[in-house]
C-alpha cells in the first residue's frame, strides 16, 4: 500500500535555501505504510522540515550573496518549466536515505525536499525509508520496491552497490542514485552526481579571505567516499588560491552521523588557531561548525544552507558567526530526474551539477558580517568557476589533485 500525500507549502520555504537504514517506512503525517514497524522518525521528518524559522527569499532580498548564489526555488522551476505537464494517474516515488533521516539537515533532507516538490509540482504519490544501518541497505530497497514505485531515489554513495542491482533486477522502475557513480549504468539508472571539488573551493576561498590566523579547518566524513575527498582537497585549493600563506587542517571521520565527534574535532582546530572551519562529513561536520560558530570563530556549513537546519534560522546560538554554506543542489538533482519519468524522458547514465548550472553554488550571507570587497570577490569565483575561467584543479571524479 502507498503512503498518502503531503502537503508541502510550508516544507518548500526551507528548499528555497538552497549529505543513512531502518527497516521503516515513513510518512509525511508520521504515519507508517504496511511494513515491519512505523518509522521513529516518520512524525519528525514530517515537521521539521516545515519549521523554516524565518523565510529566505524575503530575507535574502538583502544578502549580498542571494543573487549570486542562484538558489531557483524549485516552485519557480515548477510553474516556468512544468505547468502544462500531467502525471499519470497513480504514479508514485519511493526514497530510502543514507544513514540519517529526512529532516537531519543533511542531504538525505535535501533529497526528501526534491521529492517533495515533485510531489507538490505534479500530484504524484510518494513514500520514504530512513536508514539506521548500513546492514539494512537490501533489506530497505526491498521494502520501498513492494509499493511498486514509478520511480526510487536512493541517497549516497554507500547505497551504489545495492541500486544497481535492484535496478537491473526490476527493469520497468526508474532508479536515481545521489552521490552513486558507475562505470556502467542500465537504462533505468541515472546517477546524480556533482562537482564537490567547486562546492569544497568556494567554501576554501571564503576560509582564505576570512582568516586573521592563517589556519583554518575542515571536517570531513569517510575518507573512502569520493565526495567528501572532492570537498576536502577543493577547500584547501580554494584556500590556498586566495591566500598562499594559509595553513589547512583536515580531518577525516568514521561516521557522518556523529556531532560529538566533529565538536571535538573543531576545539582540537581551534586550540591549534583555526579561526574559520568548514563542516564537510554531514551531521559529523555539523557539529563541528557549531562549536566554531559558538566559540566566536567562523564556520562554513555543506550541502544545503545551514543557517536554517544546524543554526535553526539563527534562532541557535553562533547563528551570527556562520559565514555561508557550499551548497550541492541535491533537491534539484532528484527534482529534475522525477520529472524526466513523468514526462517518459528519464535518461540513464550521468547526471552531473555544477556550478555552470547552478548545481553548486554558495549560501546567503544571512546574519553574517561579511565584508563588501570578500562578497564581491566571492561572486567572481563563482562565476569564475562557472564559466571555466578559474579551475579547482582537482580531478572531478577522484577528487584528487590533478
């Protein structure tokens, strides 16, 4: 049995901004589908997503970085590009996150936002797993197939393995991987990819132009997961880039779900004089950032804009010292190819974001005083990066330097 519609008007004031396996089904209304138990977090991811403390169009009118940043709300998207398109009747998407859940700020929240506004665009019916164990990965892909979905969105690189063969074993099911690169990929498998490299260099450029000390930190998630090597090594390019002096410290994690661990990261970067850290390895980085930003240092949030899930609209304390976040536009990646389904279009293969279309870019400024000649010299990176005329310099597949 599908689980029932939600409504979205709330939950897309959040997605306008701008990265784990229960046996669970959720539900927007916190209610469970007919499966093995009703999620623990299927109440909560129905609500916080919707908490946006503050709206951030209104109040990106006034951010310096709010143009630049190219954040298209993807309602916008949906009434320029998608007004005339219908779905058919009955046609369903089935999410399952990486370890996490769908309202954690990372980008299993941004993927659910994605398909969310697909729902909200199109009247199409939609249903989700949050994972709580890597174990659990088959078994959740099972349990999201028995809805027979049009169309799967599994979220990142760990659950690659596990897509690809539930994609090859049901041939008439579109599957979206996030994060999920293939040396081969079938006809019903498309693998949302994104220059992490861009993302890791603007968040380094603003590191580089910010610091006072000289040193500046990055937090990272699984060292063997290329995305989080591409936004490590192209926050040291982009530091490096703006200023030649500066020292990069990073450091790599186990888990992306640990905060505890990425607090006692950044006081071991700040005690060595980091005066800016960049959280780059989920809720792990998170909750180094916090602790930046509680300590009166900068911080650089990752994936979606951070000012409204880790610093809860600046109600939480630092709010002020949280200078942007590198945002992947993972909403627009798993909006894009829900509609390619509906519209019959869906094309396998690599679908990659970037900056030269806006699937990489940089967060507003919000509460953060950050000076004129940085933002002016911030929106000529991005541009830079967008036209090809400054190169991270990092290899975009192995996240190495070239």
């Amino acid at each position: 049995m599908r689980a029932p519609r939600w409504g979205l008007a709330a939950a897309l004031v959040l997605m306008l901004t701008a990265a784990a396996c229960g046996n669970d089904p959720g539900t927007g209304s916190g209610a469970g589908s007919e499966s093995a138990a009703p999620s623990e977090a299927g109440s909560a991811a129905s609500e916080a997503p919707s908490e946006a403390a503050s709206d951030p169009a209104s109040e990106a009118a006034s951010d310096p970085a709010s143009e630049a940043s190219s954040l298209v709300p993807l309602d916008q998207l949906c009434s320029e590009e998608y007004g005339d398109v219908e779905a058919p009747d009955d046609f369903s998407v089935g999410l399952v996150t990486d370890i996490g859940s769908v309202d954690d700020g990372t980008f299993n929240q941004y993927a659910f936002e994605g398909m969310q506004a697909a729902e909200e665009c199109f009247g199409i019916e939609t249903n989700f797993i949050e994972t709580q164990n890597q174990a659990d990965y088959e078994n959740n892909l099972g349990t999201i197939l028995s809805d027979e979905p049009d169309v799967v969105v599994t979220v990142g690189f760990l659950l690659a393995d596990g897509t690809a063969q539930f994609a090859g074993e049901n041939p008439d099911v579109n599957f979206v991987g996030v994060d999920q690169f293939q040396e081969e990929y079938g006809d019903n498998y498309a693998g949302v990819l994104f220059r992490e490299d861009q993302g890791g260099y603007l968040a380094g450029a603003m590191a580089g132009l910010l610091t006072e000390s000289n040193v500046v930190g990055v937090i990272g998630g699984l060292e063997s997961v290329p995305p989080v090597v591409r936004l490590v090594n192209g926050y040291e390019a982009g530091a490096r880039a703006e200023n030649p002096d500066v020292d990069v410290l990073p450091i790599y994690n186990e888990s992306f779900t640990d905060p505890a661990k990425g607090r006692s990261d950044a006081e071991q970067m700040l005690g060595e004089g980091a005066d800016v850290i960049f959280g780059a390895g989920g809720q792990t980085g998170s909750g180094g950032i916090q602790a930046a930003a509680e300590d009166g240092q900068w911080a650089i949030g990752v994936d979606q804009d951070e000012y409204f899930t880790t610093f809860d609209g600046g109600d939480a304390r630092g709010a002020e010292f949280l200078a942007t976040s590198a945002i992947k536009r993972v909403d627009l990646g798993v909006f894009t190819k829900i509609a390619e389904a509906i519209q019959d279009e869906f094309e396998a293969g690599i679908f990659t974001l970037e900056a030269s279309n806006d699937g990489i870019t940089y967060a507003p400024f919000h509460d953060a005083d950050i000076p004129e000649d940085v933002a002016a010299r911030m929106e000529e990176i991005r541009q830079g990066l967008a036209d090809g005329s400054i190169d991270t310099g990092i290899d975009p597949i192995t996240g190495e330097p070239k």
